[in-house]
C-alpha cells in the first residue's frame, strides 16, 4: 500500500523527513496498516526489500510541507502510530 503527496504539496514543501524502519515483512506489514488511516495524504510510505534479506524489508515513510511544524506534526502522530503498533505485536507475542 502506497500513500503518496499530491504533487503539487511536494514541489513546493521546503521541508522534508523520512523514517526508515528495516525488519520482518510480517511486521512491517501490520506497522503500514496501522499508520494507514492516518493523516491520509500528508505522507508517502512504502515497503521496500532488503538485498540478500529474504523476509527483511525497509519500510520507508516520507512527509513533505511548506511547513516545518506541520512536518512535526506528522512525525509525531506516525512515531506514535508505529510505537504502540511495535509495542501491541511484540506483547502479543510474548504470550
């Protein structure tokens, strides 16, 4: 699944960020899902494979704004996302 900025936001945004987050596809899988419903169009977020890796995969999210907070913004609501996605799979897991 692939959320993408309009163009014309990311031609003109002076301000960019990406999170790179590298383990399981299975994981990464339920951490693009979980950020998904949020913020829909202010970031781009994709799987990307690991060379030589056969179930390791990069998850790569990209946010752009003209605005340096608003980037923040989005930083924080994704990293809080991800956190509590992380931190609910690996407790389920532990069980």
């Amino acid at each position: 699944m692939r959320r993408r900025i309009p163009h014309s936001e990311a031609n003109m945004a002076s301000h960019t960020a990406t999170i790179r987050w590298h383990g399981s596809r299975e994981l990464a899988e339920v951490l693009l899902a979980a950020i998904s419903p949020d913020d829909p169009g202010t970031f781009e977020a994709r799987l990307e494979a690991c060379a030589g890796e056969d179930d390791e995969v990069v998850l790569v999210i990209e946010t752009a704004s003209d605005s340096v907070g608003s980037v923040r913004a989005t930083l924080d609501d994704l990293l809080s996302c991800l956190a509590a996605a992380e931190s609910a799979v690996l407790a389920i897991d532990e069980e």
